[in-house]
C-alpha cells in the first residue's frame, strides 16, 4: 500500500473524530491529530481502536503513545503489516 493510499484510509478513520474540517480537507504526512484536527484524547483512543480494525492488527500501549500526528501513525501501520507479509 502507497502512502496516498494509507493517508487516505486515515482521512477516512479520522473523519468522525475530527473537529477542524479545513485541516481534515488538506490532511497529509505533518497533519497532528489533536493539534491539527482538534481530536480529544479519548477519541484519539477510538481512532486507534479504527485503526487496528482497518488493518487488522493490534496496536501495542507504547505505540499507542506515540500515534499522534498522520506520520507516526503511517509508520506504526507499515511497520505492523510488514511484519504480518513474513
């Protein structure tokens, strides 16, 4: 899956937790999920939860911490699913 691909897939996601529609409009690899998109914690939690439906795969805590803005959540997702192709 290309980066396009994966960025659009996390619009999808995210599209129901984000407040700031503008920022949603030009998501890409900087966008910051609470700053950005205004997400709330707690929600941040449902976007993860959607996240590992999605792809079918499980998000550990500490990388849960670190899923905050589009980037690191592109990471996260590649890393787990390269890991699923072996």
């Amino acid at each position: 899956m290309d980066k396009v691909d994966l960025i659009a897939k996390l619009k999808v996601i995210v599209t129901a937790y984000a407040e700031d529609k503008e920022a949603l409009a030009s998501i890409d690899e900087n966008t910051d999920f609470i700053k950005d998109l205004k997400i709330n914690s707690a929600n941040l939690v449902d976007v993860v939860l959607d996240i590992e439906d999605e792809f079918n795969i499980e998000i550990e805590n500490d990388a849960m911490a670190k899923m905050l803005n589009v980037k690191a959540a592109m990471e996260i997702i590649e890393t787990k699913l390269a890991a699923i192709d072996r």
